[in-house]
C-alpha cells in the first residue's frame, strides 16, 4: 500500500463534503509532479494534481480492481466527486513514474477548489471555499506586502483556468514541469531557443517537438518574468504556465478566479536560472552561488552539502549571478551558449571543501 511509503494526510478524505477546516496532505510534490495520496476503497493512492487536464482519469488495473471490491466507488477530493465507473482509463508514460500514480485529478474535480501547493515543503493544503483564508501571508509564504495576485481567465467550452502573458493567452497547468511558449514565441527577440529539442510528449501522446529555450522578458498578468528555462512548441497554438515559475508555494483560488503568491526575490530568481543549468538547488550566500551537491549527479559523497560555483563553462558563477539579479540582458544570453555548450559535454567549475573539481551535467531535454 502507498500508505507505507509515508505519503499520508492529516485529515483523509471521506466522501464528499464541503471543506470546513483546511485539510493538509503530504505527498510527492514537485514542480510539475504535485501527488497527493487519496483514499479509495480501503486503501491509499497516490493522485497527479493536474490543472492542465479537463477531466480526472485513473489507470486500467486500479479500476478493475475498485469496480470489482466496489461498483460503487468514488474518487473524491475537497467538496467534488466522481464515481470510479465513468472515469476514463488511458494508457500513458505519466504511470510508469516512480512513485507510481493511480490516476489523476483533473478541472472536473478541481475547478471548485481552493488550495495551496507548496512546492519546498512538499504538502497541498485544501481550504475551505466559503471562508477568509487565516492570514493570506501565511497561505503564500511570504509578507503580506509582497502578495501577488493574478487574475485568471475563464474560457468557454473548457473547465482549464488561463493567464495572459506578454507572449499570448497560457493555460495554468499544474502537471507541467516547465512552462511551454506557442510556436508563435519563436520569433520573439525575448525567446532564445538552444539547439537541443525532443518529441514533446502530453499526457495522451506526443504532439511536435519541444526546443528547449530561455525567455529574456515575459510578462505574466502583472508579474515579470526575467531569463528563465521554457520550452518552446513547434505546434501548439496556446502556451503553458507551470505554476513553479512564480514562487516556491502558490495559491489556486479558482472560486474567485485568481491566483496568489509572495513575490519572489531577485537572488531566488538568479539562483533559479542558475539551478536550470546543473539541476541542483541552489542559493545565493554573500553573492556567490551555492549548490545543493548531494542533488547533482558525479560528484559522489561529500562531508558538507554545499558546493561553491566557480564558473559555467568559463563564465565566473559570480558574475553570472549579478548579471541575473541586475536584469543585464546579456545575462540570457550568457545562459543559452552556456546550455548549448553543456549539451555537447561542458562542465560546471565547482569547489568543496577547498578543492575544486569539474561537475559534468546533462541538458534538461536527453
């Protein structure tokens, strides 16, 4: 059972009712990857939150199994509920993920919610729609001074929220990893494609390619966005927000149609470039960037968890970093040759305990 794997909540759910006390699950939550274990039956699944998709679905081999135990049986999450019996069953990469999911939550189910995602903390609290939040900071991580609030649009035809941005209308897609530009972005001066590009796989096939890229400038609602890792679509005609962009814990107030997050600061931004090229975590200590080593591949067991970034392929992370904080436009710049050259073996100057070694990394896109 996924219950002995420790993804539990403190408050399971039952059948449906209306939310009257905020309801906290711990789960595997990461950007793209927000999975909340849910209770069917008498045992635990573990569930992909997913904004992006219209309708929940649940895998083939969990549904025989529920129908079989219970014809009757729901899957529910907050106020909603569906029974296991309609759901669609569709064949998809998404299941074979470690962890396994059973199934996903789609907007049938979530549109009627408000909840927060925490992506550090690695929980999704559930709140109650009618009700104020306790202290909106608290909900955000952040001071209240610094709360931003999107508005979403509601379009016809389809239960999926959406955003503008500098770049064209975006849907919000909480099971993306990355945020995704319409083809139209490719002849955008703010859009710096690299050379590296994969079939672009969604939930129910594959549709053209994906370029992996680097937006210079993008605005989303009233937020600006400076020199972050996107992808680029060479097919599709309206893009696609991952909601990890904006802060690392993010309100989805879709009662109200709006979205709310602490601003983040600018060293979280430039460090967040940063971390798109070694795939690590990391932080800005005294203007140097820091990364997280135990999440970087080749560099084996260390004493402390922390390296110092020298350099990214000759360019002094240092630099690199005020380059990114100062909005320098010539910071993206930097970043797409540097990922370009990352993709054909670069290396990332790294030093540890007083030594300094070369850290090898891959492309986000392999």
């Amino acid at each position: 059972m996924f219950a002995a794997l420790l993804f539990t909540s403190l408050a399971l759910q039952g059948p449906a009712l209306k939310v009257t006390s905020p309801i906290l699950f711990r789960g595997s939550v990461s950007p793209g990857r927000c999975r909340v274990p849910l209770l069917l039956g008498d045992q635990m699944y573990l569930f992909l939150i997913d904004t992006g998709i219209d309708h929940s679905y649940i895998r083939f081999d969990v549904k025989h199994k529920l129908l079989i135990e219970s014809p009757d049986e729901k899957l529910v999450f907050g106020s909603g509920s569906i029974p296991v019996k309609k759901m669609q069953a569709v064949d998809s990469t998404l299941y074979r993920e470690i962890p396994p999911v059973a199934g996903i939550v789609g907007m049938d189910l979530l549109k009627h919610e408000r909840f927060t995602i925490d992506y550090v903390g690695q929980t999704l609290t559930l709140w109650p729609t009618d009700k104020d939040l306790p202290e909106m900071s608290d909900s955000v991580g952040g001071d209240k001074d610094r709360i931003v609030t999107i508005d979403l649009i509601d379009e016809e035809n389809t239960p999926s929220m959406f955003v503008n941005t500098s770049l064209g209308e975006a849907e919000l897609d909480t099971g993306a990893m990355l945020s995704l530009l319409p083809k139209t972005a490719s002849t955008s001066p703010e859009v710096l494609a690299t050379k590296i590009s994969q079939p672009l796989e969604l939930f129910d096939g594959t549709a053209g390619r994906a370029t992996q890229a680097f937006v210079r400038n993008l605005s989303i609602g009233s937020q600006q966005i400076f020199c972050q890792q996107v992808l680029l679509s060479d097919t599709v005609n309206v893009g696609v927000i991952s909601p990890s962009l904006f802060a690392k814990r993010v309100l989805f107030d879709f009662p109200n149609k709006k979205i709310m997050f602490a601003e983040p600061d600018p060293s979280w931004m430039a460090c967040k470039t940063i971390g798109t090229l070694v795939h690590g975590t990391v932080e800005d200590r005294n203007g140097e960037p820091f990364l997280k080593a135990q999440l970087a591949k080749n560099m084996g067991p260390k004493s402390s968890p922390w390296v110092k970034i020298v350099s990214i392929n000759g360019h002094k992370g240092s630099d690199l970093l005020k380059m990114l904080k100062d909005k320098d436009s010539l910071a993206a710049t930097i970043v797409q040759h540097a990922y370009d050259a990352l993709a054909k073996g670069g290396i990332v100057l790294i030093e540890h305990d007083g030594k300094q070694e070369k850290l090898y990394v891959q492309p986000f896109l392999r």
